[in-house]
C-alpha cells in the first residue's frame, strides 16, 4: 500500500477552495496545512475541511518539514517566488495555471526545481475538453 503524501496549499482564495476539496477527498494525499497572507481566509479553508495546521507565512509552511508536496493556488504574479521557494525546501510542486506570462520566470520554476530535484506539475484542467 502506498503512504499517503503530506501536502500543504499556498493561496486560500477561489480556485484553492476546488483544490482542498479534491486533497481531502484524495487517498494518496494527506491534506495537512494551509497557507494564506489572510489569516481568515486560511482558518476558514483549514477549518472547512479539517487540516490541522494553517500559515500566514510560506516560509514558516515551507522550513516546518510537515508538508512533502504543494499545490500553489496565490495569483500568478506570485508564482515563480513560490516554485523557488518549495524547491529550495525539497518541497514537490503542482502549481495553478499560468505557470507565468514571462518566459523568464517560467525558466526560473523549472530550473529551480530541476537543481532541487523534486517534481513540478502546472494545472491546465481543460487541456482534453473538445
């Protein structure tokens, strides 16, 4: 039987409500912190779906050595500082789309995680819809 991965969300707005839903209800995840600037916010989606730990701070999420994945769900003008950041903390990553609307920041994510060795997924949802 495969253990399940301790995963953390960065970003408790709209589209992070679909992703704590999915993590709670996914087997091979075990949904265990939120992150958000709000610390209303964060409660709110901690509390709504029983994670135990909530964050105001990434770096504090990220250096607790509680979580293993990240699903990143801020705005995507924060995302590349947030790839970096998971990467240099040996964190994995699936992260909201636009990966970003530079290639410069796009190439920073991947070689970020590349040199760190943890693996990076960007959604696209409706990448098979006709």
């Amino acid at each position: 039987m495969t253990r399940a991965v301790r995963t953390g969300l960065i970003g408790c707005g709209k589209i992070a409500k679909i992703h704590a839903r999915a993590l709670h209800d996914l087997p091979e995840a075990e949904f265990v912190a939120v992150c958000d600037t709000d610390e209303g916010r964060a409660r709110a989606l901690a509390e709504e779906h029983d994670v135990p730990q909530r964050y105001t701070s990434v770096r504090e999420m990220l250096g607790s050595g509680e979580i293993e994945a990240v699903l990143i769900c801020a705005p995507h003008p924060a995302h590349a500082a947030l790839v970096v950041a998971a990467a240099q903390a040996g964190v994995h990553v699936l992260c909201e789309k636009p990966i970003s609307i530079t290639l410069e920041a796009a190439d920073q994510m991947v070689d970020a995680t590349d040199a760190a060795g943890v693996k990076f997924g960007v959604i696209f949802q409706r990448r098979f819809w006709p």
